[in-house]
C-alpha cells in the first residue's frame, strides 16, 4: 500500500482497529469530524416513514458526489463506496435490551438484557402487548406477523417479556419482531426453554447483576454422505429463519463483584420435561465459534469464579 | 420510555440514526467525543498478534467498570453491554477493495470493487501471490487454507485478482482468505464466474468508472414436504459454508455522469459453457431481500440509464 492517500491516511488509525466493531466506529468518527463522506446516511431520521423505500419515489432525489477525478488512488474506501454502504449491523437500543438485527435470516442475531431483582417485578400485563412490526428496519428485510401464520410456529421471545415487568412500555418492547424467532411452541417455547428463562429470573435473588445475551444458531450436522450441512427452514413470504437452537450465556455478578458465567445451547426442538437444564451448558467458546460472536468478552475467562460451575 | 438517564438522552440522537449503520457508528461518535464507555475495545491495535485470543492471558486484565448504581436506568446500552459487545461487521479496507466479512459463515459478506481501465492493466503477476489467511480476523472466525484442502472446492476469489493488474500489492490483496468463497472449479471458478468477471473487466473500456459488489448468497428451496429450506454444505474444522450462489451487481457510470446497473446471480455450479451470461440478470431488489443488503442505495433507481438492459 504504497500510494496512500491524504484520506487514507487520516482514516488508517481509525480503520485498521475496527476489526471487530464494524465500519461503523469508522463512519461514526467521520461524522464527528465533519469529514463524513456520505453525509446523506445520517440525515435520516428514524421515523417509519423514512424506512420507507423511497429510491423509486420521485423528487425524492439523493445527491451524488462527484466521481472520483483521478485513477490513481485505489485505495479510498470512501470512493470505492461511494453510491452507498451494502449493509452493516442494524442495532437497536430499546428500553430494556440492546438487539443486533440479522437482516439477511429475519432474525435477531443477538439480544442482550441486563437483569436485576428490581426488573422482573411489577404488574405487568403481557394480554396488553402484542406482537408487531419493527417499523424501524427497512421492509425488504423485516419480519411481520403474517410470516409466522400457519408456520406451525411459536413467535419465541429472545428477551423474554416477563424480564421486565417492572414497566409496561418496556414489557410491550420486547414484542417487536426484531426481538422474536421462530420456536417449536410445545416442548421448546413453553416448556425447556420457558424453564431456561424462569431459571434466568431466579438468578436475580442471588445476584445482584444478571447480563443475559441470547441468540439463534444455525448448527450444521452431518449428512449421510459424511460431509456436514447446515440446514434450516424458512417461512413465510419473508423467508424468516427458522433456527436449529438457541443459545444463552449469562454472566452473573455477586456483591463482592465476583463473576460467574453458564452458557446453555438447546435445540430448537421438543424437549423432555424431565430433562434437567444443566444438561445443556456447553463451553462458551463452542457459541462463540458456532455464532460468529464474541461473548462478555471484556471479561478475560480465567477471572470468572466459575465457567458453567467449574473453576476456570 | 419514560426514564430516560441525561447518558441515553445524550446517546439518542446517535442511537436513533443508526437503523442501517450499526452500533459502531455510535462507538464511534462516543470515541470522538471521549465519552465511550468501553475505551479498551479501541486500545487494540490490529497487529496479528493482539488479534489471538487474550482473554485466558495471565497479566491481561481488562479493567472492569463499575456496575450500575442504581436499577432505574433499564434503558442504557452502555450498561447492559458492559462486558463486551458480542459482535458487529468485521469490515477491512484494502487497496483496491472493501469487504465485509461474515464471521458465521467465515465468507465474505459483500467487496465493494471500484474499477477503471487503470485499474485492471499491468504486469502485476498472479503467479507471486499465495493464499493467505487474514490475520486481522479473530481465529474463531478465520478461514485456512486448511479448511480447503480437498474438499473438492476452489478458494474463490470476490474481488478478482485480474481486476487488481495495475499493482502487485493490490493483487495481493485479493489473497486473504477474507476475499474468497469455496467455489465450484470446473464449470464455475474456471468458466462461467470467470467470463462474467472478464465481462466485468471489458466495462471498464466503454464506461469511466465501474462499480462491482459481489458476494455469496444462501437461497432457498422447496423440498419434497412443500416447505422451504436453505441448505448449505460447511467445509474444514471451521466450518467455511458453500454458498449456493453468488451476485455482482454492477454500476457503470458514462462520461456524461449518467449510470447503468446490472445485476447477476448465477448458482454455485457447474454451468454449459454455451449458456449466455444475461440469462442470470435477476431484479436487484431479489438479490437486497436474498442477501439482506443495499445495493446502491444513495441512487434512486429511476435515476438509472438502464437497469438490466432496460429503462426503469
């Protein structure tokens, strides 16, 4: 990369340490420099209206900058990119979680709660929530009720409503879809996996802290040709994905900050009442490979006080 | 979300826009502005070394923030995310290409490719350059030249190595593993792909400035019992999937400034060598919704000369 340009340069420190937080951090800086290539990115506002498509609305013209002048600098991202960015991470900040937004399965990718004692009391009503539309992703990619018609499945929470009873509106949040996969309702989404997250709450009695992430995995197995496949069903005319499992990791935090960490991965399947949930904590790091993503991963693993009840 | 803390009010207006940036853009506006709750994500440098995994490293202590004062403020990102961000788009800024790179399925996402007739002469030699694997990627995520070896696939390339002529170093580039999807050889990597980059390629003699994003894509299918399935073979100890097709959607820009998109899906296959390359033009909308990206989204598509071949 010898022909580095003036932008390059200024952008290089930025770029080359976003290795795991996205362009994003990059265009993030930009714009508080003032020095943002696509200003147009930003001028949205997060109103439904404007997720609207309005590329083929006339009069609804987007300016494009000039091309680039010369040849000589191929380096430039901002050129490269210059009629827009395909896509990064949707991500959503809603009053009791954080979701990251898979947009190519339908899915969350994951989901993230902080819980405590306070959160999960309150009164509540989940016969007032209903599930809805994330008018805030764009309708190319987002996830409606009429996909789940007839699928056979359960509209499963990831962020389950009964965490945050203490506020109606934050109760009501986590029935956007965004936040909803599809789950085996008898067996799984009422039964295992309402027994996982019942047992989430309970760690809120004896920690003061409780961080839940939880997300689908798509696992592969192998096929009778001994090579190994991922395969999972999609539904609805918006091709929804339909995960084989579902993981949790929680990272649990005493009054002495001490931290304790489970990770649990079930399939998304009918489960046997009388099968304990310990059965299903597997090691982190097989989520982390099997998701693509890294979990608490500020916490380095040899200080938690127990990894899946064991000294790490 | 009526308790809302002076940090969420702050982060709001960043928070809000973000739709289809990503969190990263707001990390990166909190960096700018010094007010980031997590400065250690951006102290990593991107030399390979610090990308190995440091988390069971004795004397690596990453310093822990306090934990929430109060349990009134359910709505901070900052807090529930406290131990980490899970993940985000790994996105690399090459000398002649941009990629983000999709670590569950360890392929790329999409390459964005900015293409002249400068662009793709020289004497730049393909014969000098080895495939590599991308350092820069956490060894969770990266493919190896390993995870190829006999599996009947070709290490295909996203962005082109002939499309990088005029430097060796930006042919290079084209190596990292981040850059290559397993392909189809013969019939595919070797014939069809290949004619369509050529087509690619001879763009650049008739139009200024070429445009080219292309990436992998894992379509659906009806199986026997009616439902849809996407279904894809995984290959090597880190499972890097067989997409079953790929794009490139491509946008030409005249000297007149006016601009035409075609857009190509061709299956991961074997394909008659006699089968001409505009039966795989497909509407660009299947290609956004199958992919879950936006393709030239700052052009309103009826600003297009042509789309396909045709006025739109």
């Amino acid at each position: 990369m010898s022909s580095m340009s003036s932008l390059k340069s200024r952008l290089l420190p930025a770029i080359t340490t976003v290795t795991s937080v996205g362009v994003g951090v990059w265009l993030g800086v930009q714009y508080e420099r003032k020095t943002l290539p696509f200003p147009s990115v930003f001028a949205k506002t997060s109103s439904p209206s404007d997720e609207v498509d309005t590329r083929t609305v006339p009069g609804h013209l987007v300016p494009v900058p000039p091309g680039p002048s010369s040849h000589t600098s191929p380096g430039k991202a901002g050129q490269i990119m210059r009629f827009g960015f395909p896509g990064l991470t949707d991500l959503k900040s809603r009053e009791g979680y954080v979701v990251s937004y898979d947009r190519r399965n339908r899915n969350p990718h994951w989901v993230f709660e902080h819980l405590t004692s306070a959160h999960i009391r309150g009164e509540s009503d989940r016969q007032e929530c209903d599930f809805k539309e994330d008018e805030t992703i764009h309708p190319y990619f987002r996830a409606t009720n009429w996909d789940f018609k007839r699928s056979g499945y359960d509209r499963g929470h990831l962020a389950a409503a009964a965490n945050h009873r203490h506020s109606q509106s934050a109760m009501g949040d986590t029935f956007y879809l965004s936040n909803i996969s599809p789950q085996v309702g008898e067996g799984f989404n009422r039964d295992a996996w309402n027994r996982l997250e019942r047992y989430v709450r309970g760690l809120t009695k004896q920690f003061n802290n409780v961080y839940v992430c939880t997300g689908p995995l798509y696992l592969p197995r192998m096929e009778s040709d001994g090579k190994m496949y991922v395969k999972y069903e999609v539904i609805g005319r918006n091709h929804v994905a339909v995960p084989t499992h579902f993981f949790k990791v929680i990272a649990c935090e005493t009054n002495k900050g001490e931290l304790i960490l489970e990770s649990y991965v079930m399939p998304n399947a009918k489960i046997d009442n009388n099968y304990p949930l310990k059965n299903f904590l597997v090691p982190v790091e097989s989520i982390e490979r099997a998701s693509g993503l890294l979990l608490f991963d500020r916490i380095p693993r040899n200080t938690f006080k127990a990894i899946n009840g064991r000294q790490p």
